[in-house]
C-alpha cells in the first residue's frame, strides 16, 4: 500500500509505503513522481538505508534535494507509514 506524503512547487508527487519487516529492520519505500510530456520522471529510495534503486528523469540535484528532504523527514516518514498514511480532517 502507497501512502501520499506531499505535492513539490513542481508537480512531483512523493508517496510512501507502509512498514516493511525484512530481516529484523523496518523499512519505508518512497517513491517521487513527476509527469514530463512523455510521461513521467520517477525515482526510489528504500529506507533506513537511503539506497536508491530506481531513477529516471529526475537530475542529480534534484536527486540531492531529494536525498535532504528524506533525511529531514523519515522520522514523519516512518510515523506515517506506521499509523497507515497523513491523516487530514
């Protein structure tokens, strides 16, 4: 299951996993997508080990962006994943 975490001024789209158990480590897949005119950009970051295992479109300086805003956020990250996404009213 994907959960939304937020929209970026440019239009990409960051959503997160629930809590993942492998080997004794709880992990969080996060995944950012941006549509471009042939269809979209996307990138994969796994949690806690921020190894990314997808990229595509996206630069490496916004792949650095990404990297900081992950290490500013996995603690709400994780909150979220855990209690099954953002709860808005």
């Amino acid at each position: 299951m994907m959960y939304a975490y937020m929209t970026l001024g440019d239009g990409t789209e960051i959503v997160h996993s629930h809590l993942i158990e492998e080997d004794g480590i709880q992990k969080v897949i996060v995944h950012f997508e941006r549509p471009n005119p042939d269809g979209f950009d996307d990138a994969r970051c796994e949690l806690p080990a921020y190894r990314w295992t997808e990229k595509k479109g996206f630069t490496d300086e916004e792949m650095a962006m990404f990297t900081k805003l992950l290490e500013s956020n996995a603690h709400l990250i994780y909150r979220y994943a855990a209690n099954g996404g953002v709860k808005i009213a």
